[in-house]
C-alpha cells in the first residue's frame, strides 16, 4: 500500500483543489480523505504543500515507433507500400526501451495514445499506453483503441510525388470511403473471416472511433463527412485551422486533438498553427485535448504547450483538463484515467509547484500504484 499525505489534490474532478490524503491499495485509488492514519505496511510520500494530480495524458503520440535518439531506423511509423493498411497495430512497433519514456515519467506523462503516422489514406490501429514498463503487453490499457486516417499533404505526398494515388484530396477521401464501404459489406455477411477485413468490426460497432490527421479546415470537414456517412465515431487530431469553423465541428459533436503547436509551419497546411486555437474550440463547446505529436514536438513539452494554450485563451483549468480527463475522455479510457478518484488507476504526478509553470518540477510520478520517478532503472 501507498499513502499519499497532505497533498493538495487537484483532482480534475471539481475545479477547486482539496487538501486530502490518498490511500492506494493493488494500484487502484482506494480512499481519498483526511487524516488516514499510517500503517506499518504503508509506504508515506509527505506532500505537504505539494500539488497532486492525476497522471498526464498525451492524446497522440508516436512515442516508440518513432525512436527519440534513432534515424531510418528507428523511424517504422509509416507502412508506405500501401496506402490502405488497416490491419497493422501501432503496439507491435512500440520500443518500451525508448529514451522518451524516461521522459515522459520526469515530467508525469503516464499515459498516451500510440500508433502509426500519416503517410496512408488508412494508416492502421493506435493503442492507448502507459509509459512504464519493459513489456508492451503489460503497458497497454486499450489495444485498438482507433483507427488511423489521414488527409492532405502527408499522403498525397507520399504518394502522389512517386506516380501513384493518391495524389489528390479527392483521391484520399474516394480511397477512406471504399475500403468503408467494402469493410460494412464485409460485416454484414457471415462468411469466412478476413484478417485484413475484422479489425474494422470494433469502429463498425461503436467501440472505437477513427482518428482522422487533418490541419486544413476542408480536410476536417470531409473527415466529418464521412464519418457521418458511416455512422462512425471520430476524433479530429491535430484541427489546426479547427478555431476558422469552430461551430461546425461543435456541430459535429466530435472531439479534438489540438497540436503540435509548438513545431514549426514548415507545411503549406498548418501555416494557421496557434495556440489560441483549443481556446477558441472549447468556447464553442468542443471537447479538446492536445497533443506533442512525439517527435515532432518532444513529450516533455506537453505541459509547455498546456501553459501556452492556457495563456492564450483555453485557461488554467481548461489546459489541465485537455491533458488529464478530457484527453482521457477522448481516448476513451476515463472509465481508469484522468482524474483522482475512488475506483481509478493509481496514476498519479505529484509536482512541486504549479505544472503550467516552467520551473516546476516533478516530485514523484506513480503508475499503477507504483512509484517510477525518481528512479534509477531507465538511463537516457
């Protein structure tokens, strides 16, 4: 057992923090209350003056496919021979041994949303991670938890420059609504099973959702689009031009996945990069998390880009939301993460200041009722 003490817990279930104990039993939340008196069989983290909160959650990330201090190979995030893929699975690229997770504990990231990149129409399955461990099947909460599609530059790109389709937006929407289309078709009958064809029975079935890349405002619309032809769940990762049609996504009724906004406007496509843009979606009454993009913004910089987008519209607590349960929420693993409560995993960030402060640092990180940072087994 683990006995938090005297924190002040920000427990993203109310706004105001509560000074409270917190009593953790087999990595679940077991108790939150004053003065629960120490044991014997208790290991005590004093946190007197400390602020407690839920574990921090990047909602998109390719964090192990994408290797922090590795090149070509270390970079397998994209299957770029065929732009329809998906049946391949984000968790078995996954690298446990990368560096960035040991960065992901020094700054309370204990979850995140992994999977493949963009460069296909339909890139493949994400799954959703915690950042501690040697074993991904022992790291993974949900596994597929979306599948991945993407729009605009990226594949047309990849492969329009070779000759080959897609080449253009209309391209890449003909190519997302066929392979629906024969996937519905496919569900519908009860014939011989098809590997490539059964990884879609969980979205058709309202499990999971796609997680549409798209940054220019008619890319997020034709991602709404189909969604809704479909009936299909939907996250919108990324929505940089999201604040110039702010209403129609509220409209949509799906969530979004803002970033990387701290990253360069080195394409045509997210020149209206800006952190104003959560604040602007959430007052239109958007759900929204945020996003590193890991590499292209470093995981470590998550809380930065909360800071900023608190700074330029989103506010505090909106900011710490769109990191904790909001993102949660979105990934759909709230049931377990994403904010301080009884019942819930015992994935915890104990900072010693404010986290949307730069000179704050982390004093404990716990996950699962475990606590990995400070600890000395994963070396840079």
């Amino acid at each position: 057992m683990l006995l938090i003490k005297n924190g002040i817990l920000h427990t993203m279930e109310q706004e105001e923090p509560i000074e409270s104990d917190i009593l953790i039993k087999n990595g679940k939340i077991a108790e939150i209350s004053q003065n629960i008196q120490k044991t014997e069989n208790m290991e005590c983290i004093e946190a007197k003056g400390l602020n407690v909160y839920p574990g921090f959650i990047d909602a998109h990330s390719h964090l192990g496919i994408c290797e922090d201090k590795a090149t070509v190979p270390g970079d397998v995030s994209n299957e770029g021979t065929n732009p329809v893929t998906p049946y391949i699975r984000g968790i078995d690229a996954v690298n446990p041994m990368d560096s960035a997770f040991h960065n992901a504990l020094a700054v309370g990231i204990t979850g995140v949303m992994v999977g493949p990149g963009s460069a296909n129409p339909i890139g493949g399955q994400f799954g959703f991670i915690k950042t501690y461990g040697r074993c991904i099947d022992d790291m993974t909460v949900l596994a597929p938890s979306a599948i991945k599609i993407a729009f605009g530059e990226n594949p047309m790109t990849n492969y329009g420059n070779c000759g080959n389709a897609p080449s253009t937006r209309m391209s890449i929407a003909s190519f997302i609504r066929e392979e629906l289309f024969n996937a519905r078709k496919y569900l519908d009958q009860n014939g011989e099973k098809d590997f490539c064809m059964e990884c879609y029975r969980d979205l058709f079935e309202g499990k999971i959702p796609l997680k549409a890349h798209v940054h220019r405002a008619d890319d997020i619309l034709t991602a709404i689009r189909i969604a809704k032809e479909f009936g299909l769940g939907l996250t919108l990762d990324h929505c940089t031009e999201g604040h110039l049609i702010a209403e129609k996504i509220a409209e949509s009724g799906f969530p979004v996945i803002v970033g990387p906004s701290l990253a360069s406007r080195d394409k045509k496509e997210v020149s209206q990069s800006d952190f104003k843009t959560p604040g602007v979606l959430k007052k239109a009454g958007v759900t929204v998390a945020l996003t590193t993009d890991h590499p292209v913004s470093r995981l470590q910089y998550l809380p930065v880009c909360a800071a900023f987008a608190a700074k330029e519209g989103l506010g505090r607590y909106n900011a710490l939301r769109a990191i904790t349960i909001d993102a949660a929420k979105i990934c759909r693993v709230d049931n377990r993460l994403g904010s301080i409560k009884v019942g819930k995993d015992a994935d915890i960030v104990i900072y010693n200041g404010d986290p949307l402060d730069i000179f704050s640092t982390v004093h404990t990180t716990i996950i699962d009722g475990k606590i990995v940072w400070p600890q000395n087994e994963l070396k840079i």
